[in-house]
C-alpha cells in the first residue's frame, strides 16, 4: 500500500454496546465510513435490583440515529445472550439479519411472538461463505460450542482484518460434526489479523474444556444405576447435542421421553425439522402422554436449569405443575451449571426438591455438565493461530477480560496493543499506524418488562426498590377548600409497612399528624396541591421515621369538592 492511499484511509471504529463488563447482552458493532456492521444481538438477564424486570437489551439510540449506515446483523450462534434481543431491536432496526441454519431457525421461532410492521429480512448461510455488508466482507468459520451450527465470523475492512471469536471451545470428539476449523483460523492469521474479539467467559480455568461426550458417558451410567426411577433432566433448551444425546441413552434404555417447557419444546422442535436431531420412532411423546407409562419408563427433559421462576422445572418443585408431581421416585438432574446471579434461584429448587425426597444430581456432585467456552489453553490456542496486531477482550465481567488481558501478554502481546474496555460503549479507534481509545457512543441497559420496552428506568426501580424495603401508606382526604374544611378522612392504607390491625396506635398518631397538616393549610388558604401532598408526606415520614425507622413510600391522595 503506497503512502497516499494509507492517508486516503478512514479510522475503523469498534465498540461494544453490551457483553462488556457483564455476562450476557453480547453486541458488538465496527464501523468504517458510511458503514456499520453488528455482530450478534444479546440480551441480558435482570439483577437482583431491577426488581420486576424481565430481560434487558442493549441501548441501540446510537445505532438508531445511524440507521442509513448499518449493512446489516452478523449472528455468532443461536443463544439468547446473542440472538435474544432481535425482535425488540428489529422493530426500530430493521436490517438485513444473517445467521447459520439452526441459529436462523430459533431467531424464527422468537420472532413469531412478536409483531413487526415490516417483515424481518433473515439470510441463512453455512460455515465457510463470504458475504458482501457494505465495504465490509463478512466470513463464517466454523467453530464448536454448546450448540450446532456456532461460527467465528471474520469481518474484512479497509484497515484490516477484524476477528470475533463468537463463543467457542475446541472440541476434538464433537456430538455431530466436524471439529473447530483450525486449518481456517490459521491462515486467516497467516494472512494478518489487525484485531482479535475474544470471549473471555472461561478464562479463570486452566487448562482445556471437556468434550460434550463426557457427559453422555456420565449420562449413560447414570442411567444404568437409576433403571426403577423416572428421570427428568433440566437443560438449557438450546443445547440441541445435550438433548440428542439423552434422547439417544433413553431410547437404548426402553424409555419414552416427553419434553416440557415453551423454550425447550419450540428449539427442539425447530432442530428435528431442520436435521439438526434425529430421534427414533416411538420414543417421542407429548407430555400430556405420560400417565400411559411406567415412571421407571420415562424421561423428562425440561426447562429451569437456572431455576427461572414459572419454569417448568420450578414448577415441579413447588408443586404447581399440572402434569408432573415429583417424590421420592424420581431423580432430577440438573445438567447446567448456574450463571453468575442464578445461584440462589437453583439453590432455592434443589432445596425444595430435597424436601420432596427427591434425589437431585447437579454438576457439583457427578459431571453432567461441560462448558462450551474455551478454557486458557484453548484460548491461548485461538491467539497463537490468529497472531493478532492489537488484541479486545470481550464477553465477560472486568474480571474476565482482565485476566484475559494478562494471558494474551503471556503469549508476548505488547501491552500497549491490548484494549481492555472499563465499560460499553466505549470506541476503540484503529487506523494506519495504531490503535487507541477515542470518544464513546450511547449506551446502556433498555429495560424490558412485560410489553414495555424502555419505560422502566431508574426512577421506577428506585420506586420499586423503596416499595419493597418499607412497604407502602396511601393516605386519603377529601377536603372543601372553599369553606376550608375536611369533609372526610384523612383514611390511611397500609401494604407491605405494618398490619393495621397490630398497630391501630401508630396509625391513629399518623393520622391525625396528616389531618393537622391538612388543617393548617385549609387555615391559611393553601390551595398548591402538590405543596399540601408534600408537607403531609414530609411531616409522616418523619414521624414513622421517628418511631419504627422505616421510611415507607407515602402516598397522599386529596380530593377537593
């Protein structure tokens, strides 16, 4: 390249608008000129603060003011921290949408559940294509997860090669299919990388991940030793060759297998019509089936392997389910491991389980359970075939892509060309002759609750956060401020603070405290409403303060006739 031309060359600009700093919400977008190009679409599940939230997607405002540039959405693999945003962000976005197969075919069952005023544009495309997004080349290099049909995808730019590792593990006994495309990712790095994406999710772990195959051999003992039990696995629905492989184990043991839990029954279902799962005749039936045979002639693979309340296996272990009673005859097995935050939910089933006098086996105690993220040595692995120029950790808390910093100078990376991000949004900046941080883009966490998308914020979690600590006092009044009088009340309902009857002493005081305020700003003709609602709520929070220390939510409600 002569010198002219490099100065004729823009800035290529990459950022993260989620998957930084956090587990999950994994997106990432890279820019160059008049075009932008978006790997995966992820959502995120709530904290422990974001009570009532339902998912959280990631802010897309910067994109949005640049919709003319943005060529489209590259997916990595079918898992919803990388696909499960689309259909909120699809409906402000729409953009085309490329993916393998299996990844296309769950992003359609999704979609289905919402509406769209226009059609999404999905492309599906196999492992080795090259496709053409603006100035950009995008190319799927096939690699192994916990799901089929995962890639790495390699963006081609006018400043050069940009790599995103997706999630990834080297499998060398895979379920189905060929092993990671190492031949690929090789000479991708002979042929010069500028900059390496590598998730870091597992980079605390030495060593290699174990193969999937693992768990069916663990599986398939299990089974031998469990012949007079029912056994229901809880799983994460995408993990298609987790489910082969147990409906392979239950079909040589002469069991019939019922599959419950919406998540489950609609990627399984998706994974038979495409190819991605063969099950043998007879071995599939519905779960409203099941009292036709035998628990010891059962397998139930479910959802709730993250002890999501209203799951289907959480359902099971309060008892609310309306067609599987657990006891002492059956074994679950919980085949996950929990993600950060999830802890308590699982605990919280397993525990109730146990009170059944069911028998629970969860990865702790038996392997029935492998990652699909690369371990140190494999990711040491993907830097030595890649050999990148500059080096951004990604997919992981600050932790994670910390450590992950550190091993890539073990492997003789200059320091100075790794780019740790403290944060989203955040524009790493690459031109001709380096690399650096240079400005930010909107980003952020878009709340989801129930039909609402981006109308919770931190107002409402504030609120209720305060709710759920103090609990709540609405008091009510109906005043005349013409003749500067209280017609009724004041009357005070109590949720979540104390229970009236147990305190009709407390209550009374704050009553009358209220109605004295009341009555001196009908003296002096104060007719501001807002200003009588906060003197009322001002001069109760301090007396309850006072005298329980709480401070519930007051809520003065004052009609005036």
């Amino acid at each position: 390249m002569s010198k002219k031309e490099k100065t004729d060359l823009l800035p290529l600009k990459v950022y993260s608008l989620g998957g930084i700093d956090e587990i999950g919400k994994n997106m990432t977008c890279i820019e160059y000129g008049d075009d932008i190009v978006i790997v995966d679409c992820g959502l995120g599940f709530p904290d422990d603060e974001m009570l009532g939230v339902d998912l959280v997607i990631p802010d897309i405002t910067y994109l949005e003011e640049n919709r003319e540039k943005v060529r489209g959405i590259v997916l990595t693999h079918g898992h919803e921290d990388h696909i499960g945003a689309l259909p909120y962000v699809l409906k402000t976005l729409n953009v085309p949408v490329y993916g393998t197969r299996l990844t296309l075919g769950i992003v359609e069952n999704k979609l289905l559940e919402h509406r769209f005023e226009e059609q999404p544009r999905l492309f599906c495309v196999e492992a080795g294509d090259v496709i053409r997004l603006g100035i950009f080349t995008a190319e799927f290099i096939h690699v192994n997860h916990s799901i089929a049909d995962a890639c790495a995808i390699a963006i081609n730019t006018p400043q050069g090669t940009v790599l995103h590792s997706g999630d990834f593990k080297l499998d060398l006994t895979p379920i189905e299919g060929d092993i990671m495309d190492i031949a690929r990712l090789g000479e991708i790095g002979k042929e010069g990388v500028r900059l390496l994406l590598c998730e870091s999710t597992n980079v605390e772990r030495p060593g290699y991940t174990p193969s999937e195959k693992n768990v069916g051999r663990s599986l398939d003992d299990i089974f031998l030793r469990n012949t007079d039990k029912r056994i229901v696995i809880a799983t994460f629905s995408s993990n298609v060759q987790r489910v082969q492989q147990i409906i392979n184990i239950s079909a040589k043991m002469n069991r019939k297998v019922a599959i419950t839990g919406r998540s489950m029954q609609n990627i399984v279902a998706a994974a038979i019509r495409l190819g991605y799962m063969n099950v043998p005749d007879d071995t599939l039936i519905d779960i409203n089936e099941i009292r036709r045979f035998r628990p010891e002639n059962l397998t139930l693979v479910t959802t709730g392997s993250q002890g999501e309340p209203m799951s289907a296996l959480y359902r099971m272990a309060m008892s609310a389910h309306d067609k599987v009673e657990l006891g002492s005859k059956d074994l679950v097995i919980i085949s996950a491991h929990a993600i950060p935050g999830n802890e308590k939910l699982v605990g919280k089933i397993v525990n109730e389980m146990f009170k059944k006098g069911v028998n629970v086996l969860y990865d702790s105690l038996v392997e029935v359970h492998v990652s699909g993220h690369a371990c140190r040595e494999e990711l040491k692995l993907m830097h030595a075939l890649t050999k990148p120029e500059y080096f951004m950790p990604v997919h992981g808390e600050y932790k994670h892509l910390t450590m992950h910093k550190a091993l890539a100078e073990e492997m003789g990376m200059d320091s100075a060309n790794i780019f740790v991000s403290p944060d989203i949004g955040n524009v790493l900046e690459i031109t001709e002759d380096d690399a650096k941080w240079n400005g930010s883009v909107a980003a952020g966490k878009v709340l989801v609750d129930g039909y609402g998308v981006g109308d919770v914020g931190n107002i409402v979690l504030r609120d209720r956060k305060h709710l759920s600590e103090d609990g709540l006092i609405v008091c009510v009044a109906t005043v005349d401020s013409r003749d500067g009088y209280i017609i009724s009340g004041p009357d005070l309902v109590s949720r979540g603070f104390v229970y009236v009857r147990e305190a009709e002493g407390l209550m009374e005081q704050a009553r009358a405290i209220a109605r004295d305020v009341l009555t001196d700003c009908l003296d002096a003709n104060n007719q501001d409403w807002a200003d009588v609602k906060n003197q009322v709520r001002d001069a109760m929070t301090r007396f309850l303060a006072a005298k329980t220390g709480r401070k519930p939510m007051i809520l003065p409600v004052i009609m005036d006739i």
